[in-house]
C-alpha cells in the first residue's frame, strides 16, 4: 500500500427533478460503460464549483447557477495499484436551465431515484446514494481493491443528531 501520493480534485453532480435523478452514461475514459452525475476534473485556477457548473454545460447541456450547486459529500477514493487519492466532491442541484443533450463523453437519462442501474454504476455509490438523496451530508473513504471491487470503506454522516 502507498502511504503518500498526489491528491486530485473532482466535481460529480447529480441533477434532481421531483422523485428522478439525471445520470449520464459514460462513453470514454476513465468509468466507460458506468452511469453517473456529471463532473470531472478541476482545471487550473477554477473552485470546485466553477468546475462544476463548467462539466455539466459541457456534459449535458444543462446551466446551473453556482449557488444552486448544493455540497452533500466529498468522498476518497484510492485503489491499491495506483498511488494517489482521488477527492471527488458530490453535489446535488434541483434548478437548472436549458436542454438536454447527449455530448461526446455523456449520454444522459432520468432514472427514477429508487431505480438506478446499480449494476451498470461505481460499486461505492450503493453505499451513500441513500444519505446523498436523503439530504444528509457525508464523507467516504472507499479503497478499491480491483475495479469492482471494495476492499474497505468508512461512510460518516454529518447531519445525525
Ligand atoms: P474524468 O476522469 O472523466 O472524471 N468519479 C467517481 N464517481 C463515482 N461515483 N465513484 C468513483 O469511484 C469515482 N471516481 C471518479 C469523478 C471522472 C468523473 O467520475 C467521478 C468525475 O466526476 C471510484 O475527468
């Protein structure tokens, strides 16, 4: 196991109409063939919600306001075969506007919130997407032993009395 490496930044929004949720269908690099929000990485000098708002006009058309992009959890992610942790921060965002599209990365859907394609999504997002659409925020350590695989995680919520 590595005991130090890089961090990198990522933004993954999930946009929310009523009782469904947008995911997009990955179509090239890193996670192909998952479901997902909608983010990426920070670019040079940009907050982590510029990048935000930024990846989700470039992933699927849609415009939100930064204000709008509400911070539910901020997860880690390591694999052992890679050194270097992953920060990925995890927003939901109800207001938006504009049209769907598919883009070259993305091809986007509504899925009803309590029927996303689990098996077809990252094998960590079952264990926070309750708290994530419950509004309870959170933070995650996930160590992935292979890439479906988990070998530990640690989920702590932060809005329990
Ligand atoms: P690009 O590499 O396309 O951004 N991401 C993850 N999302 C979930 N649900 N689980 C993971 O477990 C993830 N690792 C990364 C961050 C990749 C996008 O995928 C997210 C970014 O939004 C390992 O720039």
């Amino acid at each position: 196991l590595f005991l130090s490496g890089d961090s990198t930044v990522y933004n993954l929004t999930f946009i929310i109409k009523g009782d469904k949720v947008l995911l997009g269908l990955k179509k090239r690099g890193f996670g192909t063939g998952k479901w997902n929000g909608f983010g990426g990485k920070l670019e040079p000098g940009e907050t982590v919600t510029d990048s935000a708002v930024r990846e989700i006009e470039e992933e699927c058309g849609l415009r939100v306001r930064p204000e709008d992009l509400k911070l539910m959890g901020v997860n880690h992610f390591e694999f052992l075969w890679n050194p270097g942790v992953r920060e990925v921060h995890i927003f939901t965002c109800d207001k938006y506007e504009g049209e769907i599209i598919e883009s070259e990365e993305m091809l986007p859907k509504w899925y009803p919130i309590d029927e996303t394609p689990r098996n077809e999504m990252w094998t960590d997002d079952v264990h926070w997407f309750s708290l994530l659409f419950g509004e309870i925020r959170f933070r995650g350590y996930f160590l992935f032993e292979e890439h479906s695989s988990l070998r530990q995680y640690l989920i702590v919520d932060l809005d329990q009395p």
